[in-house]
C-alpha cells in the first residue's frame, strides 16, 4: 500500500491510499488533484472517506462520484451534512475497502459529528486520518465543539498505538510548534523535531505523516496532563489543572497568537 499526500488549495492535503490498481481518497476539498493523480497512475477509485463537513473537505466529492468503480461509495460522518448519497458512519462502525478494515471514531471538537478513520493493519504501521481534529503540533478550532468535547477526542487518539501514522488534513505544523515553543520552551523533543520539520519544508516535503508517540511527546493540546502544559495555561487564565480547562485555554490562546 501508498500512503501519499495529494496537496490541494494553499495548505490543505488529500490524503490517497493505494495498491498501484485501486485506490481510497480522504476527505476531497478539490476534484481537480484526486484526478490527475488517479489518471497519472492508472488508478481506479475504490472509495471516497470523509471526515467533517467543511467544504475543503467535501467541495470535490461530486466531480468525483461519477469515477467511483461499481459498488463503491462515499462513506462520511452520521451528525454531518455530506454530500449526498453516502454512507453515515458513526463511532465504533467499521468499514472494509480494498480488503483494508477501518474503524470510525468519533472525535467532536472542530464540528461537532467528525468523525476519524483507523486502519490497525494491511498498510504497515497503522494509520489514522484525523481530517481536522488533530494537527501535527496542534488540534483544529472548535468551530462547533467544547474544550471537554476536543480533549476527550485528543485523549482517544492518544491512546492509539504510538506508531500509528497521524494523517492530518493541513500543513499546520510549522506554526503549531511554534505555538508549542511558546508553551513549552524548554522540549528538548520540540526543539529536535522542529529542526527536522523545517528541513523537510525547506526541501519542499510535508512534514505529515507524524505519529501518534511524537505527537505525545510535542503537541501541547495532547499534553494537557503535564505540568508544564497546565503552568502555562493557567498563567493563560485556565480556571483550574482539569484537562477541558486546560485545552480551553490553550485553543483560545492559540487563536490570537
């Protein structure tokens, strides 16, 4: 299997997984990429997987059902208007495409019915498309989501294998650490995966995947249990160490930073 980030609009990444014959698309903002690299290739499209509803997510399903091979479908979030026909998935629903196994879990926070594919084994380390939940370094706005909601969606997710390959929708990860330097100045694992996050920009490569372990290990909205995460929100004004009043505060001063 390939895993490859198929870069659409100024910084989003539609994520394609395929076997050289038959392929799955992620979350589809634009048609016109999933195209060519479907006609570059050879492929033939085996199923399109979506995780919320924001149009840079969906705006390409359309132009694309017309390509779904026979029997294959759009699969999307239950709560959330997708375009229509799909199958609605909600948490702990599996599905099978290309013989790959994924399981759905639901992680409301960003809006409030995304969803998040899990695929455990049949692509090598496991991998996980978490659409705009979670970023490298960060996690999504709560558009339509609490702090309690977004931390418990972190926490499943950073219950999952630490090798698992963190698929995010967005090349975030740049400004996210910086964000996390200003959290937790003194990371050592920061400061080492920083460096090596800028000499994969510099080369023009995405920084994504990340895993699951580094984001652990680096991204202060998964953190929100160490101490040094909870002294620098409640110096943000976090009512108290709990970790919704923690990533409350963290998200509202990430969005002015």
């Amino acid at each position: 299997m390939n895993l490859v980030a198929l870069p659409a609009f100024s910084d989003n990444y539609i994520w394609m997984l395929h076997d050289g014959q038959q392929a799955i698309v992620v979350d589809p903002g634009d048609a016109a990429p999933v195209a060519d690299a479907l006609d570059a290739q050879g492929l033939a499209l085996a199923g399109i997987l979506v995780t919320h509803h924001h149009p840079d997510h969906v705006g390409g399903v359309t132009a694309l059902r017309p390509r779904l091979q026979g029997g294959s479908q759009v699969w999307g979030p239950a709560r959330e208007k997708i375009p229509a026909p799909f199958v609605p998935l909600s948490d702990g629903d599996q599905l099978t495409v290309m013989g790959l196994r994924f399981q759905v879990i639901d992680v409301p926070g960003h809006t409030a019915g995304h969803i998040a594919f899990y695929l455990a084994e049949g692509a090598g380390a496991p991998i996980l498309f978490c659409g705009d939940t979670l970023f490298s370094g960060g996690c999504g706005r709560l558009f339509e989501g609490t702090p309690a909601q977004m931390h418990q969606s972190l926490g499943r997710l950073a219950a999952l294998p630490g090798d698992t390959r963190v698929c995010c929708a967005h090349e975030y990860t740049e400004s996210n650490l910086r964000f996390a330097a200003a959290v937790e100045p003194d990371s050592a694992d920061l400061a080492a995966y920083t460096a090596a996050c800028r000499a994969l920009r510099a080369q023009g490569l995405p920084t994504l995947p990340s895993t699951i372990a580094q984001e652990r290990a680096i991204n202060p909205f998964m953190r929100c249990d160490a101490a040094t995460v909870i002294a620098a929100a409640q110096r943000r004004g976090a009512a108290d160490a709990g970790g919704a009043a923690v990533l409350g505060a963290l998200r509202e001063w990430k969005n002015q930073f």
